[in-house]
C-alpha cells in the first residue's frame, strides 16, 4: 500500500497540468448541481427563518366568525398561561378619499401591540416607531398603502372615508408584517385600530369579515404539541389554526412551486454531473490501463496496480470536493447562512 | 544441470467468436541458467504469447511452466507476482515507461515493489551502467527512443533477475541504435549471468545467442544459430 500511495503522489506531483484539468472538471460538474440545491435550500430556510415575521405571531386562530364562547373557552383551556394573545380583523370594504374618489381595499382593524414578530415599515421615518404604533390606537387614524395615494387622491393628513367614519392619514406602510395567510391580496392595505372599527358600521349582521386571534407562546417549544390539541379540539372547516411554519409554508406557495422546479433542474444538473464524472473516470482509467499492465509486469500484485490510480482518483476527487465546498461556501450568494456556520 | 526455465506441453488457444486459434501446439522448451536463446518467428506467430506465458503474464490453456524449479501454475497471483519481481525482467518493444514518472522513478518501482532500501541509490547505479547518469530526472517523453530503451533496461535488470525477457527491443529503433541497445542487453547479461530470452524476427541478432527456436504455425522447431 505505501507503493501505491508513493506512486499515487508521484504521479499528481509530475502531472500537475492533468491534475488540475481533471480537478476543474469535477468541481465544474458539481457546482451546477450545488448552485442551484443550494438556493433552494435558501430560498427555503429564508421562507422558515421569515414564518414568524410572515404570520406574526407563534400561532393564529382565523375564522370567517366570531368564536363561539365553547370554542374560545376551549382555546383558553390548552394554551400555556401567560401566553399574549392579540385581535386582528380584516375585511374587504370600499373606502373614499378626500375628493371622492372610492376603491376597494382590506381593511385591517388591530390591537395595539400587532404583530408580535416584525414590524411595520412606515413612510415617516422620522417618527419613533413605537409613538406611531400607539398613535394609530388613539384617535381615528389610519395607515394606507402608498398606491392609495393616487387611487384615492388623498395624502399624509387628509381624511379618508371608512365606513360612516372619517380617518386622518397619519402614514403610509412601505412594509407591513404578519397576517400572510396568502401570496397574494385583491386590494390594498388600510390599517386602522380595532377599537374604532365599531364606528365605521361596516361589520353588521351579514358582511364577510375574518376574525384572527393571534398568540404568542411564553415558549415555543411546546408549539407542535399544541398545534396538535388545537387541531383536534376545533375541527371545524370555518375555523382554521395556523403555525408560523404553516402561514410560511402558505405565503410561500409561489415559492414552493418554484423550489419544486429547482429540485428537478437540480436533480438534472446532478445527472448531468454524474455523466459527466463517470466519463472522466472512465477516460482516467482507461488512460491508465496501460500503466496498470506495466506495473503488473513489473511484479506490482493487481491490488497495488488497481489502488495506485484509485488513491490517485481519491486525492483528486478529495482536491476538488474541498475546493469546491470551500470556494463556494466562500463565494456563492446562495449559500445559506445557517450551513456557513 | 537443471534447467532454469522448463516449458512443458504448452498449449494456448484463443477464442474470435466460433473461431479458435490455436496459437501454441504443444510446446516444449528447457532453457539453461545463463545460456541465451533467442526465438524467431513471423509476426503473429506467437512469439510474444509464449513470452506473456513464461512471464507468468498470461496462462496457458494445457501444460506447465517452471521457473527455478517453481511451477507458476500453482502459485497464487500474489506469489506470483512476488516471484516475477524477483526473478524476471521484461523489456518490451515500445518501452512501456510510466510517463509521468522519471527516469530514476521508472528504474526505482521493481526495487520499491520488492520494498528494498534506498532504492533511488540502486537505479542511479542502475541508470548509470546503461549509460544514463545525465538523464535521472528527465521524463520519458524528453529522452529518444535509445534512451527510452535503456531505461527500460535498467528498470528490467535492477532487481537481478535471472531471466531477462526481451520482447523485440530492437523493433523501435533505428539500426544504429538498435545495435548498440542489443549489445547492451547481450553484454549486461553475460556479465551478470542472466539468462537472455529474446523474442525477434531479426536473423542476425538470433544469431548472436547461444540458441535460436523457430516458432512457426505454433510449433516451437529448434535449430542450431548457424540453420537458423
């Protein structure tokens, strides 16, 4: 064996030309198929990273109603004391800016502390942040989306017509987070606080509204469990729970059939890369057929013959993996963070 | 005196679809410790099979082969292989150098197999009785067919065996050279004693050693070197 590996080394050493075509070619082979898994891979970590900003909350409960008493009692009874729970409703209403211009969007009427995970991202930066959040929950003040702007004709401090309410435009959101059950919205956002919902008499007997209870757990390892109980106890079609994971996995759907494509380009470029090795090895072998039968006239056993190209096929193989894992851990923008560390 | 390589009853057939050549019929030989003897032939006679089978390289289908009294048919390929490095070299026609190896390294491997010390010593020495002590670190690719040869002289002689088994050494060169590898090769032999099996079609050279067998139609005929 120490034949092999000596003539193995000797040969790597005095071929450095081969060597390193041979050790480019393998990494190139691979580095389609990495590429492509790899932003997969991220694309998918970066939907599960992003899930609690997406939903947020640990986990919701959406109902096209009010929860019944049962059911809200029921809910109480299994989720973990000191759990904080937060009251988002939406629906879909027409609204009027000042000029009386209407169009139809989402109204989203919350409680003060939404979302537990992100935040909004508001067109006045210069406002703190948290005075703007709680500045939207005390007076009849509403955030829109800034497509509004032209739609309605209407800008930052001018009033806007909800229901039987009128709202003073106190910003526009650049970015909201939580409440992605879906990759897509009929209409744009406006954000107004819950408790003012009531006055604009839009949510009477009859309209479609959906009712979102959001919670977030003193510790989220006993998520799944729950998520389980939750499952079993409400099992009615109206009344929907949803984990962060799943509100991911759902706002993420466009991107699933996406990773789904990639999968398979990246099983192809795989194939590919196989073809493509085994041709090498191939050549490399039969290359070497001929030195294999020298050194077995030689008095080399068929074993040290056979293992002096097979280390040498290792060590390069060997090379090239680590040059490639290395580089493109290095350098490859898709690489996700998690696997760097 | 017992003969140093024996070859009794050797026959070799090879398979072309339903078609059977029969290369080797029944073939017998005794060669001496230190005598040479040279086989003649026609290409595709089956000079070089029976020089495959005597290296232990290839089997024959019927008969054995003795080697310092060591029936090759009956050792395992390890011991087999263990056996030639130690007691036969071969040099071929086209060289059969490792390319991306040098010279020194080419002439180390048999030691390096036979796990000997300081084996770079002895293929210095042995590259530097073929004439060869400027060329150590040249590749193959960088030295002439003449030298090529040497090397392969030197990688075939430098674990001392006692047969040498030329396959046509000559055929690749040009005369001149040609005559100077082959009184290399008849001269480092006779000086080391070993014993010389060439394979050629070259009259002359056959000529030069103490024996000529003619193997024609796969019948090994022996003739004195003045009828041959």
């Amino acid at each position: 064996m120490n034949f092999a590996f000596r003539n193995a080394w000797r040969e790597i050493r005095n071929s450095r030309s081969f060597c390193i075509f041979y050790i480019i070619n393998l990494a190139l082979g691979l580095v389609g198929f990495l590429t492509v898994d790899s932003f997969k891979t991220s694309l998918e970590y970066k939907v599960e990273e992003e899930s609690k900003n997406l939903l947020g909350a640990d986990f919701a409960i959406r109902a096209r109603r009010q929860l019944t008493t049962e059911e809200t009692q029921t809910v109480q009874s299994l989720i973990p004391a000191q759990t904080k729970e937060i009251k988002v409703i939406d629906f879909y209403s027409m609204v009027a800016g000042p000029a009386g211009r209407s169009r139809l969007v989402k109204v989203v009427a919350m409680d003060p502390g939404f979302p537990f995970y992100g935040q909004f991202d508001l067109k006045q930066k210069e406002n703190d942040r948290q005075t703007s959040n709680e500045l939207l929950h005390q007076g009849k003040v509403v955030w829109i989306y800034p497509e509004l702007r032209t739609q309605l004709d209407v800008d930052i401090g001018e009033m806007l017509s909800i229901g039987e309410t009128q709202f003073k435009v106190t910003d526009l959101v650049m970015n909201d987070a939580g409440l992605q059950f879906q990759p897509a919205e009929l209409a744009p956002k406006v954000f107004i606080s819950r408790k003012n919902l009531a006055d604009t008499k839009l949510l009477l007997k009859g309209n479609t509204a959906f009712y979102i209870s959001l919670f977030k757990l003193p510790d989220s390892s006993v998520q799944d469990e729950l998520m389980e109980k939750l499952d079993k106890a409400i099992s009615v079609s109206d009344v929907r729970v949803y984990s962060h994971q799943k509100a991911g996995h759902r706002a993420g759907r466009l991107l699933n059939y996406l990773s789904d494509f990639l999968s398979l380009v990246s099983m192809v470029a795989l194939f590919l890369a196989t073809i493509g090795s085994g041709y090498l090895f191939h050549g490399f072998i039969v290359q070497k057929t001929g030195d294999i039968a020298v050194l077995l006239s030689l008095g080399a056993s068929k074993k040290i013959a056979i293992y002096t190209y097979v280390i040498q096929l290792m060590i390069l193989g060997i090379v090239a993996s680590y040059q490639l894992f290395w580089r493109f851990s290095c350098y490859s923008p898709f690489y996700p963070e998690h696997c760097k560390d | 005196m017992q003969p140093l390589l024996q070859l009794k009853k050797i026959t070799k057939t090879f398979h072309q679809g339903e078609q059977c050549v029969e290369v080797l019929k029944n073939i017998n030989l005794s060669v001496n410790p230190g005598e040479q003897i040279a086989i003649l032939g026609q290409s595709g006679s089956g000079k070089s099979t029976l020089l495959s089978i005597m290296a232990g390289l290839d089997h024959p289908d019927l008969g054995t082969i003795e080697v310092n009294q060591e029936n090759l048919a009956t050792i395992s390929q390890n011991e087999l292989s263990r056996f030639r490095s130690k007691h036969i070299g071969i040099v071929f026609q086209q060289y059969h150098l490792m390319r991306h190896l040098t010279a020194l390294e080419n002439v180390s491997i048999p030691l390096e197999l036979q796990r000997t010390v300081e084996p770079s010593k002895k293929a210095k020495e042995a590259l530097n009785a073929v004439g060869l002590s400027n060329r150590l670190d040249h590749f193959p690719s960088q030295l002439s067919g003449g030298e090529c040869q040497r090397v392969a002289i030197a990688r075939a002689m430098i674990s001392e065996p006692s047969i040498i088994l030329a396959d046509e050494p000559s055929g690749n060169l040009d005369q001149k050279t040609g005559e100077e590898i082959m009184g290399l090769i008849f001269s480092l032999c006779r000086d080391r004693g070993q014993t010389l099996i060439l394979v050629t079609h070259n009259h002359d050279l056959a000529k030069k050693c103490d024996r000529t067998v003619i193997l024609s139609d796969g019948i090994l005929v022996e003739k004195s070197a003045q009828e041959a």
